[in-house]
C-alpha cells in the first residue's frame, strides 16, 4: 500500500484501511474542506487585474499639506490584492474586527448567509480569513503590527490560524471588557471580547502610554523582612536633594556606615536622603544603586510629617493583557455614539477608544504612520486614526476597506468619515468641530486582458491612480499627450505632493521631452516607465540619478499592460 500513488486503483478494503488510518494519525493545527469555502470573488478576477476607481464626487480636502486618507468600497479580498502591488511591506498598522461567525445573520459567503446550522461554517469562516490574512501579511512593514479582535465563537480558531500565518511572530491575545452588564447566555454572561496582537520577536514594539493622573508612590521600600537593608545590600545609598529636586546619587554604602538619620544636612546645601523609617530601621530603595538613573526624571520631594521623601511619579505604564475602563463600553462609546454622528441602525460598532487604543499601543511615537483595516465596517478605524492625528499633532494616513453590503459603505461608512473631518451637528443639537484630513473614495473594478481598445484605455488611467496611490501624490502638474501624427493616448503624466513629485512615461518615444520636463521640477521625482521589453531605463536617466528615484511598475499591472498593448 506505501507504494500506491493512484486511489482508483487501490481495493476496497485497502481504501478501508487507508481510511482507519488516517483517522487515527495524529494532527496538530487546523484543516478544511477547501473543495466547500471556494469564493465567488475567485471566478469574478480571474483573467483579470483587480484596479480601483475613483469617485470624484466624494473627495474631501481640508488641507493639502496632509497625507491623503483612502475609502475603498468593494470586496474586502479584491482590494487586498490591489494593495498589495501600491503597498507591499509599506503597512505600519493593520486593524481589524472582522465578522464573528456567531451563526447570526451578519456576514455573507459566497452571497450566502452562514447560519449555526451550516455544518460547514468554521471551515468557511477559516478559509475566508486565511485568503484574506495571506494578502494582508504581505503589506505589513518588516516592524509592522497585525491587530484583530474577535469573540468566543472562533477565538481558538484564530488562535491556530495565526500560528501558522506568522510562525516567527509573537502572538499574544487581550481580553477587552467591551459590555460590562453582560450577555445574559445559559451558563455565562459574556462581558468581553479578545484582541490578537501579532508583532516581530524580540524588540519592543507595544509602547508605554503616558499616565492622566499620576500617582506617586514611595520610592522606599518598608513594612516586611524583606524591605531591610541587609535583604539587598546595593538598595541603600544617599540621594541627593537641592532647592527641592533630585540632582544626583551617592554610591552604594560600605556595611559599616549607617546613618543616624533619614534627612542628612549639607553645609552647601545639599541634603542627603537615606531610606530610614520613622523608627531608625535601615531599610532600602526600590530600585538598586545601578538602576536608579533610569528614572531620575520621575523622582520628587515632598515633606511629609517634617521628614523629606522620595516618591516615583510613574508617568508611563505598559499596557495590561486585560482592559478594563468604561470607554471600552461598545453600547456607549460605539452605538450611541455613532448614532449622535448619523442615524443608524448598524450592528455592533465598536468603542471609538478601543479602537483608538489598539492603534495607541503601537504606533504612539510613530506620527506618520499608516494604517489599514480591511473590515472597516462603520468607520471606526478612520475616526480613532483621525482622533490621534488630532490628539498629537501627527499625520498618520488611514486605509479603510468595506463591501456596500446593505450600504454600509455610502450610507455609515463615507458620511461618518466625512462628518469627523468636517464636523457636524449631533443628535443633541450640538455643533462638533471636525478634526480635519482628506480622504479620496474609491471603488473596486477590473481590466480585462484583451487587448481592445477600452481595455487599454481602462488600464493607462487606473494604472495612474493606483501609483498615485502608492506614492500618495494625487496633484496634478502636468499631462502631457503623444504629439500628433503619432500614436494616440498620453506621453507621460506628473503629480505632486509638499515633499515630491510623481512622473509616469507611457510612451518611450518621447523620454528626451520628459527629461527635459523632470530636469526642471524642484523636489525628488519618483518616476515610472512603462515598457513592453522591461528595460530598466538606467543608462537614460543617469545624467538624472541625484534628481530621480527610478521605480518599478507592480509586475501585476505590467503582465496586463504586455499582453493588451503588443
């Protein structure tokens, strides 16, 4: 039997036995029916090249030295792999809440609703997420960081899934209190639901949050055996104190000195301060003498009961692997809020500051961040990222895709976006100052391969916004056509932003016009070339290599453009 490639020719009791066997094999990990989770999506792109279309109608622009937001309205798996030729390994931050699969009718499958009773709706809601996480773990930067909530229902699931995406990765998983009374089930109320965190191994890539209210502390320790001197010898050592602030510390003290007091005074002002109680017993610091210069800036001084003391104002903390505040509340701080913003009857909107924190957590220093979230549901993501933008200044850039399913794209999605950035007026009467940015708005399609006229057409222009998106340049400079008698259709495009400019040639004919056209552009170009051979292009553009960055075009967008253009 080991030697047996072909089943058709095996026996039936041979089949029998092969059958027993495997099930007695052991298995570690997840498996599904693939043959039973194949997507309508696949047979809609094949042959194709998915593009994005914009909707014109629907652009906002506040201010133009910001980075430009992107809306995608479509299938969530057709505008991943648009991204991933304008975004490959350019992601900072990926959030997303995608659908629970809690048997209920909130997400579709193959245009199908899965209820409980499909015996085949794990395997279905694993082979939907895998598809989607393989396109998504490509976007991700080398430091990149894949956040994904979900509840009890697939968490083990997910758990699995994860492990075998992202085996070099950390996975750890939080526990959010996202509904404090409950969901009142037969056994448990459920209160919480859980937040996958995926990020490269070793280095530090959850930041520390800064404290609202700081609560000092002692920096001496006291109350046990172990708080004494003797239990940690290099803990005790003088502080040194002047005009009320910590300047500097004294070395370890030799076992043979102990101070009378725990407030000793210098004839030049300074104070020497030891980790003495009330009652003379030698107790000591919490930090040893090699470790204390680390928090210099978080110590201060205060008399309490005439005795000058050390306390540690703790002014960042690490996030906990369980939340707990009440902005958490998704009744409070998602559907009521949302419904102040637009009315609404949409399901389940999560808690803006969830959200907000999520993000927070690991992209807090970085102030030109880019996120994305491919379930992007009521627009929760594009708000939180737009309340940071807000909050300190930054010019982080959100990606939101979603599906027009039941409108949520046109009707909950867009106008709360546009409404935070524009501000409005609250269910209560209140006017709500926006928050500013822009946003450009489109739609997913495809070009065929055949090389007819529309085809072509279809591909120059969308292959243009696809690299506009890239390199988030949308301005245009300039839009030069092939000169008469030639061939029809455009010679080479520009588009600018504050910091560069963005040139495509179509036509290599014309490339000694548009270096003379680069030549005189003030800041860097990133220029593109379109060519049926491949050429690279770098002997003609030498005389140019201090100006230019010379880029590829996505091999996706080029297998296309060979194929309708010879």
């Amino acid at each position: 039997m080991m030697g047996k490639n072909n089943y058709q020719d095996w026996t039936k009791e041979d089949l029998i036995q092969e059958i027993k066997r495997l099930k007695k094999r052991k298995k570690y990990g997840l498996v599904w029916d693939e043959e039973k989770t194949k997507e309508r999506f696949e047979a809609d792109a094949e042959g194709k090249l998915p593009v994005l279309v914009e909707d014109k109608k629907k652009e906002i622009i506040t201010d133009a030295d910001k980075p430009v937001n992107i809306l995608i309205e479509g299938d969530n798996y057709h505008a991943l792999s648009v991204l991933n030729y304008t975004h490959p390994k350019s992601i900072d931050v990926i959030y997303i809440d995608p659908p629970y699969n809690t048997g209920a009718k909130d997400w579709k499958y193959n245009n199908d609703y899965v209820d409980y009773e499909d015996s085949y709706r794990h395997s279905k809601w694993i082979s939907f997420m895998d598809k989607r996480l393989r396109l998504a773990k490509n976007l991700l930067k080398k430091n990149g960081v894949l956040i994904c909530t979900i509840d009890e229902n697939e968490h083990a699931a997910l758990g699995l899934l994860l492990q075998e995406l992202f085996p070099n990765r950390e996975i750890v998983c939080i526990t959010i209190v996202h509904n404090p009374g409950g969901i009142q089930g037969k056994n448990f109320s459920y209160c919480h639901e859980y937040a996958y965190f995926i990020y490269p191994t070793g280095g530090e890539y959850i930041s520390k949050v800064r404290r609202e209210d700081i609560d000092p502390t002692p920096l001496r320790d006291w109350g046990k055996e172990s708080s004494k001197r003797e239990s940690a010898q290099n803990c005790f050592y003088s502080i040194y104190v002047k005009d009320g602030n910590v300047i500097g510390f004294g070395q370890v003290c030799p076992n043979d000195f102990h101070p009378t007091k725990p407030n000793i005074f210098r004839k030049d002002g300074i104070i020497e301060i030891y980790p003495l109680d009330r009652n003379g017993i030698e107790r000591k610091w919490r930090f040893s003498r090699q470790s204390i210069e680390s928090i210099k800036d978080e110590l201060v001084c205060q008399m309490i009961k005439n005795e000058l003391v050390i306390l540690r104002e703790k002014k960042d903390y690490r996030w906990k692997t369980v939340w707990t505040d009440g902005k958490y509340n998704a009744n409070v701080y998602g559907t009521q809020l949302l419904n102040c913003i637009i009315e609404t009857k949409f399901p389940f909107p999560k808690s803006l500051y969830a959200v907000k924190d999520c993000i927070k957590a690991v992209i807090h220093p970085k102030e030109n961040a880019v996120i994305l979230d491919f379930f992007s549901g009521s627009g929760t993501t594009g708000h939180a990222v737009l309340e940071l933008n807000k909050e300190d200044g930054g010019n982080r850039q959100f990606i939101l895709c979603t599906n027009n399913e039941n409108n949520i794209c046109t009707d909950v999605c867009y106008p709360r976006v546009q409404k935070v950035i524009k501000g409005y007026k609250n269910s209560k009467g209140d006017e709500i100052d926006g928050l500013g940015g822009n946003l450009k708005y489109f739609k997913t399609a495809f070009v065929g391969s055949e090389p007819t006229h529309r085809n072509k057409k279809m591909l120059t222009d969308k292959s243009v916004e696809m690299l506009c998106i890239k390199e988030n340049t949308f301005e245009e400079v300039l839009n030069k056509p092939v000169p008469a008698g030639f061939k029809q259709g455009k010679a080479f495009r520009v588009f600018k932003n504050k910091e560069k400019y963005l040139a495509i040639l179509f036509d290599e004919m014309q490339i000694d016009v548009f270096k003379k056209e680069v030549s005189t552009l003030k800041l860097p170009v990133s220029v593109y070339v379109f060519s049926l051979e491949g050429d690279d292009f770098r002997e003609e553009f030498e005389d140019l290599k201090n100006k230019i960055t010379l880029c590829s075009i996505p091999e996706a967008i080029l297998k296309v453009y060979r194929r309708i253009f010879r």
